[in-house]
C-alpha cells in the first residue's frame, strides 16, 4: 500500500541564516547523488539558489517568474524545451519580466530531447518542471537522482506506469531530504485551504456525494507546417495526443478531480464507470486522438461517489465548480462557503495561489524542512488516468487494476524522425479510442 502523505498548510517563514545552518548539518556521507554540487556550495556563503526551467511554454514562463518573484535571492541560471523557437521566447518575456534575477547564458540554453539532463547537469539547485505530462516522470526522477529540488506541474504522467515512477521518485526524494511541490495549485489557495479544513473537520458532518465539473471553451492550436516530421507536429500540438497530454481530462481536469481526493482524505476509489467520446472534435488531423467530454462516476468503499464531468465545446453552458454534499450540509469550494446546520464564508485574507506554492517551496528548501507533495499529485493523477480508461473502453475498472495497468504510452525513442506512439493512416486520420471495442491494458 502507499504511504500517506502531509499537506502542508502554513507558509514557513525561515531566514537565509537558518538556511545555510540547515546546509552545513548535511554530511558528506550523504545518500549518494542527494547532493549536488551547486548545493553543496550553499554551505560555504551563497546565498543564490539557482532555478533551471525544463519546458518554456507560457505555463513554464509564467511558474518561473512565480519562483522569482518567491524569493528575491532567487535566479535563474538554465534553461532547456524540446524547440529552440520556445526557449528564445521565453528567455526574452523573462528578462523583460524580471531582468534581475535572468543570469541565462547562451551556453546555458538547451534544446532537444536531451536537453534536460543537461540542465541538471548545468548545476541549478532547483528544478521547474512544466513539458508536456508525457515527459515528467523521466524527468522528474532525473533531477531526484541528481539530488534537486522540484516544482513539478500538473498532471505528473500520462499511464500507470508513469505514475509508478513518480511515486517511487517522490520516496527517494524523501530519503534525499529534497522538497517536491505540486502545480495541483488549489491546494495552496488560502480560501480553498481553510474551506476544506472545515470540511474534513466534520462541518458538513458525513460526505454523501461530489459532484465536479470542470466545463469550458476551446484551446489553442499550433497550426501545421511541411517542414515538421510527424513527431514535430505532435510534439507542438502536444495537447491534442494521449500519449502528451493524458487527454484533457488528465491535463485539466485532474485540478478538479485533486479536490476531490483532497476530500476523500487521499483514499482512492474502488472503482470507476463512465462515458466520453468525441462529438466536435471531428476535423482530422487537426484534433488528434482525444475526446472532447468525458462524465466519470468513482466509487468509494464506504458508499460515497463522486461524480465527475469535463467537457471541451465552444459555444455551450461552462461550468468550473466543485460541490461536496454531506449529512449535515453542503459546501461549495471554489464559493469558498458552507451551507447547512454550521453556515461559513471565508472572510480571510487572499493570495495568489501560484505565488504562495513557490513560497513554501523555497522556504522549505532554505529552512531545510522538505515539503512533499508526491502522494496526492500521483493519486490525483492516476484518478484522471482512471477516468480516461472508462472512458476510452466503455469497461468499469477498478482502483487496483488501473494503477497496475501495463500500457505505456511512450515512444519507442525519442527522436524528430521517430515514430510517435500514434500515427495517421493513409487519410492523414488518427485512430480514436471506441468504447466497447477499445481494450483495457
């Protein structure tokens, strides 16, 4: 069984002081590979702690300048994505942002698929982790090997066993002393902290039912050019293939689907059910191989269910929203309220959640006091992952047999003239997932 994990509620406030006493306490016989070298060098004086960006798209832009703004002793010293067109950009938009804290060199700018580890290599002391979900478990289980600190985006894989590596890399870095926090970001949210406190307190007494919807409009598009291999433009238009993105689902929904858990106090269901498919997502190739809604219903041991919805339309009701029933009454979290036999609305104080992750995040890692969100980003993950596998095959699956399953979505290599996992057939039509037909792995 898994270990449970501690969510961390307060910032910890913690001086540059404390920080280097914390370094120096690490002895040199350390589990090998939990030190790197640029960490080291904190004990001698330096005050810097130097952040490493893997994956420049605006939500790796926008969590970089988040670390920055975290910690004013904080810089960014490396830089790496799959295109050099993205990480160029990038850079730009970062020093325009924040030209203090930018110490990216050219010879510190790396590009293509091996362009993570040699940011690892480069020296950086803390890793932003924000490529397409496809990659996170390769890379964040590199940066653990070499002893650095995380801040890992949502969703953390795209399939079972990308889950099972996160959770055995998130183990590690406990052993290492190192701090991994999670882009699942509600839950670093002051108003969506304290609301589900008093839930899991009993407010609402016993939980009957959830119901989480996250339905909205269209996304982007990276269009297509001649010059770009099959890989090239999957990889750019990484959103609209399983194999990148875990369907929206995964990427998006999991945001709902975390609070969830959050509620069910991390314990994952028996079993799942549900329908999805496709039904404007119709242009091909444009649209990949992922469905456009999806509804999930989790079943709990002790009778609670919770019922799932994400839909992807242009032009339809939208609804982002998170409703947890129970005995004693009703809470709308993302409303921050409580209706029923113990009436709340917060009236606290605000901040930006985004912000607040990565102040925890480098006042643990100075206080030398590792936070680890690795349970809940895996097991709101794999919740995703189990949704989509219902849906996809149109089977009901259980918890054990989804975290256990043996299909992997990666390519048999990473390379711009390989092959992705998912090739168009003579019609330039991808092939799409077909409830009843489509088999569980």
């Amino acid at each position: 069984m898994l270990n449970s994990d501690v969510v961390r509620t307060s910032l910890q406030k913690t001086s540059r002081r404390n920080f280097l006493k914390a370094s120096t306490a690490v002895t040199a016989g350390a589990v090998a590979g939990s030190l790197s070298v640029a960490r080291s060098a904190h004990a001698a004086g330096d005050e810097v702690l130097k952040v490493g960006l893997i994956g420049c798209g605006g939500r790796g832009t926008g969590a970089t300048v988040n670390a920055l703004n975290a910690d004013k002793n904080n810089k960014i010293t490396a830089m790496a994505d799959a295109f050099g067109d993205r990480l160029e950009n990038s850079r730009k938009q970062l020093k325009k942002s924040k030209p203090e804290q930018v110490a990216v060199d050219d010879d510190h700018c790396f590009t293509g698929f091996d362009g993570y580890q040699k940011l690892i290599d480069s020296g950086v002391d803390v890793v932003i982790l924000a490529t397409p979900p496809q990659f996170r478990p390769m890379h964040l289980k590199a940066c653990v090997d070499a002893g650095k600190h995380v801040f890992c985006e949502k969703p953390v894989a795209v399939d079972a066993p990308g889950i099972r590596s996160v959770l055995a890399s998130c183990e590690q870095a406990k052993k290492k002393n190192l701090s991994i926090v999670s882009g699942l970001c509600w839950r670093y949210h002051p108003a969506v902290r304290e609301t589900m406190k008093r839930v899991l307190d009993g407010a609402i007494g016993d939980i009957v039912a959830i119901q989480t919807s996250y339905n909205c409009g269209t996304l982007w598009h990276r269009g297509h050019k001649p010059e770009w291999t099959e890989m090239e433009y999957q990889m750019r238009n990484w959103y609209y293939f399983t194999w990148l993105s875990g369907d929206h689902n995964v990427e998006q929904h999991v945001h709902s689907l975390d609070k969830s858990a959050w509620a069910m106090h991390e314990k994952p269901p028996v079993r799942a059910w549900g329908l999805g498919g496709r039904q404007v997502r119709t242009e091909q190739p444009k649209y990949g191989d992922i469905f456009d809604h999806h509804a999930v219903v989790y079943e709990h041991a002790n009778g609670v269910r919770v019922y799932s919805y994400c839909r992807q339309m242009a032009g339809c009701f939208n609804d982002v929203s998170d409703r947890i029933l129970g005995t004693k009454g009703r809470c709308n979290v993302l409303k921050h309220k409580i209706e029923g036999e113990n009436p709340w609305q917060y009236r606290g104080k605000g901040g930006s959640m985004l912000e607040i992750e990565h102040q925890e995040l480098f006042a643990a890692i100075r206080s030398g006091k590792p936070i680890n969100n690795g349970l809940y980003m895996a097991r709101s993950t794999m919740l995703a992952i189990l949704g989509r596998m219902v849906d996809y095959t149109g089977k009901a699956i259980t918890w054990d047999e989804a975290i256990n399953s043996k299909q992997d979505l990666s390519p048999k290599s990473y390379a711009w003239d390989a092959d992705p996992p998912t090739k168009p057939d003579a019609d330039g039509k991808y092939p799409i997932a077909i409830p009843g037909v489509t088999k569980f792995v």
